[in-house]
C-alpha cells in the first residue's frame, strides 16, 4: 500500500479468465522514477477459517503500519442518521416540479420534524458543482440553478451538516496550472469569475493528461477520435496544498464533515498517470488525507479496488468504504458480482479487519414512489416528460425492508432517500434512538467461513445441509452469481460479576439468511471464533445460547419474540429456505448459569447495540442481570429478559439520559 501501486492476490473474473495476482501491476514504469521500489510480501498462516486468517493479516499489516485500534478519525456520520440524493435515490439529479434543492430540502426537513425522524446530515451527490460533458469537476462552487443562496443557506434553512460527494477532476478544471484550454476559449471562464473562498484558480499542481493520450481499458494509450475531450477527461490533484484548499473550504463555508471521493476505480484505470507512474497515486492519496487532516473533516472511499482499501491504512482520515453497488429501487435481485448489497459478507471481512466501516448504500424505505423519470418502468401518458412518469409506470422497492436491515447492521452509515412525504419513519426508527444515533452491533455481517468453502467446489459435492448451491463458482439460470446467503453479525460486550471484580467477554450473535436456495442448518462451529464467547463462557457446563426470530414488519410490537429456543453444539439453528422479501434475522444471547439471559431491544433491528447498551452485570443475591441503558431525554426503552422465573416488579434504580 506504501505506493497505491500494489495489487493485492485475489482471483480476477473476467469471463473464463482466473488469475492470481500480487505486487507491482504490469503497467508500472519505475524508471527514473527516483527511489527503489521496496516491496513487501506479508504472508499470514492462522487456523480457525477465512475469517481468522483475514483478521489475523490484518492484524500483521496494522501493526507494521504502527496503526492501532482507534486510530481512525472521529466520523459523525457513522454514528448519526442521515438522508441521501446518490444514485439510486428519488432526489439523485432530480426535483419536485417548480423546486431548486434550496426549497426542497427545506419541506424534506420539515417532514422529518413532522415524522419525527431526527435526521443529522444530508449526502448531496455531484449535481451542485460545475463539471464538463463528460462529468469532470470543472469548478468546486454550488451551481445557482441548485443552491441559489449557497450552502450557507442551505445550513440556516436546514441546520444540517453535509458529507459531499467528489467524481473525478476535468482537465479543464479551473484549479490546475497546467489546465487546458477548451477548443472556443469559453468552457469554465465564468466559474473563473465567480470563484471564491480558499481555492486560487489556476494555482495548484495537478497530472493532467495530454489530449489524445488517455489509456486504453488495457493501460495503453489511445487516440479518442470521438470523444469530446480528445481524451484527455480527467486530471490527479497532486497538491498538498489543495487540498488543504479545497477540504477546509468544503469544512468552513460549506459545512462539509465528510468529504467522499467516488470513482476511484475510473481515476485508477483510466489515467496513465496512475497506471504508469510508481508515485502518481501514493501523491494523490497522501495529499488528500493531509488536506483532510488539516481541515479536520472525515474521507470516504467509494467505487474503491483493494489497493485503496490497503492504502488506507497510511490515511488516518479514511473511516468508511462503500461495500455495495448503487441500490435502485428492485435491484436486489438483479445486480452482479462483486459489490451487490448482498455480496458484503466478503467484503465485510476485509473492510472490518483493517478498521473500516463498511457502509450501505441509500434505500427507499416505502415500496411504491411516483414519479423519478430517472426510474420509470412505463411513461405511458406523463403531460411532462421531464419531472415524471404516470402513476402506472412508478419505479417499485419490494425490498425495503431487508434493504434497512443490511444497512442497520452494516456498521456504517445509515441513509435513505425517499421521496418528499414518502417514508416509512416507523421502518426508520428501528435503526436509531429518539435522537437520531444508530443502534449498530459491534462487528458487520460477514459470510460464515462454512459458506465461502462451499461457494468454491461444485454442486455436485455439495454436502446435505449446505447454504447454497456454488455462491460464487456458479451462475443460476439467469446468469447471476450466488451471494452468500447467510451471514452473521455480533456485538460485544462486557458483563461484570457482582462487585465489578471480574469481567468477561460475551457476544450477542445476529444471524441472517436471505436468497437460501434450500433448507440448511447453522451449527455451533459456523460461528467464528469471538463469536462462540456469548456461549462457551456463559456456563461452566457445554456451552449454550438462547436463540430467537428477530423483529419484522408482519410481527409488529416489543412482545414480538418468535422462536424461542436453545442453540448448542448438539442443537443447530434451523434455517428455511426464504428469499429476499422473506428473509429471516435470528438472534442469538448467552444463557448464565442461572438461566437468565438479556434479549434486549426487540422493537429495534439491533436489539442489544453497542451505542444503547451501556454495561452489563450479573447478580448473585438476588439472582439476574442489571443492564444500564442510554437514550435521549424522555425516550422509553422496552428491554426484554429471559428469566427462570417472573421477576418482582421494580422500578429502575439508575436512568441515565
């Protein structure tokens, strides 16, 4: 990762094309390039399965690195609920009739108060800024035909912070001293004139590619005889000194505490700059976490490669990697390998052991929405073609639901992007308090080490009781490869004997199955390693969990609990075979040896979380458990219990707010 140019082993999938790769990539001329390249193969042997040996390389990397747990900058937006305009959502390039997003995102605020969805900040997308035809970044400056009075009022209007979303630069881009001029001498000089804040136009350094000389898809240079820039659509801001620019800028007039750079993987390939130079990218990433350090604010990566994902790891501001493709409304179904939602559980693995927040993207959280021209099924009688689609032809969202649950897990942020009025605020509060912080578990759902062995052999060896049949080696009928179809969560707690003189480590196991093409069972040894503690260390007998059926919309209530049972080496979890609409969510507690256990929050995704629940503690005299549990000023909290039997009632000794 020292020089973003590496590429970490991994099979390419292109066709019937399997190979393995690591170091340099090919196209890397290190000639007269300066310093020596040192290269550094870390190779890491663990038992204990996939999951283990990620955690334990990982481990290895982070420690070379000198990075430790905590290491990574504060992000507000892991934390807080938040709306979103990406690709995917109802406002992504588009407004209600006779609005700017000014005027909209004041009425979405004030639907929210009326909702009472205590919503923190707002993602904007790239519609704001100034960019060229082939969407480069001309000038970073609200557009006046979006944000008429600007972000400052924005902010005043709406009281929200703001994480903006960056594409990639335009050599045309007012910012780089070696920009080029456009053919009729007019593209971008009105951004010229209107420039204002930190950023000096035409002042900082910048690789920007030569017209005609951008790379092929292979890294070879290419004349663009079509292409309205002659090839030349993008430029690498190498400059520590704007970033510092642009970051602090976006921080102090903009409101900016989270700045995502998107496109990577289209930066990477698609500039001889960074497929051919050993220091271009180590500059480009380097410079941008310095300017956000200087600037104080958090970066995202999104559209990332491994190799960012590694380099991160000299970025002390990187605190979250998008681990999903854009989720259009209905596409559950319907997306491909690798970065569906549901295609997470292995890129969870990675992106939770190198200290990273993999996050969602933006859902709809009611299933019918009119009417986004931009995802029509039908335009059959629209008046006008430009703002929507009839009523008949409204794009559709089955998947609400289980689009909620992988974002509430996912331990990332939280983000949907309904249409004004449209929101299922009940579907959203069972991500957050009545504050609006999310209730998220300790570690994201990740595919059991059971499911990747047998996502890698063929149907035909398939043992009785598998997940699923080749989630990765094999298509279905319709051409899609299989995800891995269960996954588990966990979150980690300390529960403290009588007198606080001793404390153990016990985990609260989230189980989740969706797309099972077939009944299964989850066994004891499915669980990883950390994972086995809420049971092996509750009892002094064989270990022994408590399990039960997870909150859902048709179950409505705190009293909703469905299921009840125990979960042992000699008794599995019984999975159904279900879909995506039927998916189930298990949750698994310790048993103490006085058989009470904690079940938690039930009316949340997440019922026992890391932000909700504070401390645990076993008492001895009388028997059971004294949970302290945080919320907002006035928020009730139905917490459930399983007990040996009905306890006196009593109220709470402590609250605290």
């Amino acid at each position: 990762p020292e020089n973003a140019r590496g590429s970490p082993g991994g099979a390419r999938r292109g066709g019937e094309l399997k190979a393995f790769e690591c170091g340099l990539m090919g196209s890397t001329n290190i000639e007269g390039q300066g310093d020596a390249a040192n290269i550094a193969y870390v190779l890491v042997y663990a038992p204990g399965g996939v999951n283990n040996a990620l955690k334990r390389w990982a481990h290895v990397l982070r420690r070379r690195l000198g990075q430790g747990k905590g290491a990574k900058f504060p992000d507000p937006t892991l934390a807080r609920l938040g709306y979103a305009t990406d690709n995917g959502a109802f406002y992504h390039y588009h407004t209600e009739r006779g609005h700017t997003y000014h005027t909209l995102f004041r009425e979405l605020k004030q639907s929210f108060q009326r909702a009472r969805l205590p919503v923190h900040y707002a993602q904007l997308d790239s519609f704001w800024y100034g960019q060229d035809e082939k969407g480069g970044i001309i000038s970073w400056e609200p557009r006046a035909d979006v944000f008429p009075f600007g972000f400052g009022g924005l902010r005043d209007a709406t009281g929200l912070f703001f994480q903006l979303r960056s594409k990639y630069f335009s050599p045309y881009t007012i910012y780089a001293a070696e920009r080029i001029a456009d053919r009729d001498g007019t593209l971008g000089a009105a951004l010229l004139r209107t420039a204002s804040g930190r950023l000096e136009p035409c002042g900082y350094r910048f690789r920007v590619e030569a017209p005609g000389r951008g790379p092929t898809a292979g890294g070879g240079d290419s004349d663009a005889g079509d292409d309205p820039t002659n090839g030349a659509t993008m430029a690498l801001p190498v400059d520590e000194a704007f970033w510092t620019a642009l970051l602090t800028d976006g921080k102090e007039r903009f409101n900016m505490h989270v700045y995502e750079q998107d496109f990577l993987w289209s930066i990477q390939e698609r500039l001889n700059a960074s497929l051919r130079s050993f220091r271009a990218a180590h500059d480009f990433f380097a410079a941008m976490n310095a300017g956000a350090r200087a600037a104080g604010v958090a970066i995202k990566f999104s559209m990332a490669l491994p190799r960012h994902v590694l380099q991160s790891l000299l970025m002390s501001h990187v605190t979250q990697v998008t681990a999903s493709d854009d989720a259009r409304p209905g596409t559950v179904e319907t997306c491909s390998w690798p970065t569906c939602a549901h295609y997470s559980g292995t890129g969870n693995i990675m992106l939770y052991a190198l200290g990273l927040a993999p996050s969602q993207d933006s859902y709809w959280s009611s299933r019918t929405q009119c009417c986004n021209p931009r995802y029509c099924r039908g335009r059959a009688s629209a008046e006008d073609p430009g703002h929507g689609c009839d009523a008949a032809g409204a794009a559709e969202e089955p998947y609400a639901e289980l689009q909620a649950v992988l974002s509430s897990y996912s331990t990332g942020q939280h983000t949907f992007g309904d249409k004004l009025g449209a929101t299922n605020a009940s579907l959203v509060r069972m991500a957050a308090d009545a504050n609006g912080f999310l209730l998220a578990p300790s570690k994201p759902p990740t595919a059991t080490d059971r499911g990747i062995w047998q996502g890698l052999i063929s149907e035909v060896h398939l043992p009785a009781g598998a997940f699923a049949v080749g989630p990765v080696a094999r298509e279905d009928a319709r051409g899609y490869q299989h995800h891995y179809p269960v996954q588990t969560s966990a979150t980690f707690a300390t529960v403290h004997l009588p007198g606080g003189r001793v404390s153990i480590f016990y985990s609260w196991v989230h189980v989740l199955a969706f797309g099972l093409e077939r009944d299964a069972e989850f066994l004891w040894t499915d669980l990883h390693k950390p994972e086995r503690g809420g049971g092996a260390r509750g009892r002094a007998s064989a270990p022994l969990m408590v399990r039960w059926r997870g909150h859902a919309a048709e179950r409505p209530g705190a009293d909703a609990v469905a299921d009840l049972g125990v979960f042992a080496p000699a008794a599995p979890l019984g999975l159904r075979a279900c879909g995506f609409r039927d998916y189930q969510l298990w949750h698994l507690a310790p048993l103490f040896e006085e058989n009470f256990a904690f079940l938690g929050e039930n009316t949340k995704w997440v019922p026992v979380s890391r932000q909700r629940m504070r401390g645990v503690e076993r008492m001895v005299d009388p028997a059971g458990l004294r949970v302290i549990a945080t919320g907002a000023a006035g928020e009730e909290i139905e917490l459930l219990f399983l007990a040996p039997e009905p306890p006196a009632a009593a109220a709470p000794e402590d609250v605290e707010r």
